[in-house]
C-alpha cells in the first residue's frame, strides 16, 4: 500500500513534465524559430522527428521536473 502514494507522485510529475513538452513543441512548431517548426512539418518522414523531438523532450522536462518536485519536498 505504501507504493500507490510514491507511484501517484512519480505519475503526476511526469505527466506534467509531459504536458510543458508538448506546450514546448506547440511554440517551437508556432513561432518557427530558424525554420525548424517548418522544417520539422515539411520532412519526408513528417510524424517520426517530430514525434522524436517531442519525446526526446519529454524525456528532459520530466526528469527536471521530478527532480526539483523531490529537491522541495526535502526543503521543508
């Protein structure tokens, strides 16, 4: 019983993480910055580096957000 607590934590700091990945992606694909948001929809294998980049992002924003979610919760 003791694991669903740990387990919820994990779940939603990811999920979080997750969710700024793809808020990233949206204002890399919105903004375009050096043609990379178009050159990321214009590619001949359009889904798989986009789909990539998104994971390979996700990736990053959840461990950072993991690990400044267990940093403050040893701050108190």
């Amino acid at each position: 019983m003791t694991e669903t607590p740990k387990l919820r934590f994990y779940l939603s700091h990811v999920g979080i993480g997750m969710g700024l990945s793809a808020v990233f992606m949206a204002a890399i694909l919105w903004a375009d910055p050096l043609g990379l948001g178009s050159l990321l929809v214009r590619s001949s294998e359009h889904p798989l580096p986009l789909l990539l980049l998104w994971f390979f992002c996700a990736l990053t924003f959840s461990s950072v957000q993991l690990g400044v979610a267990i940093m403050l919760r040893f701050e108190r």
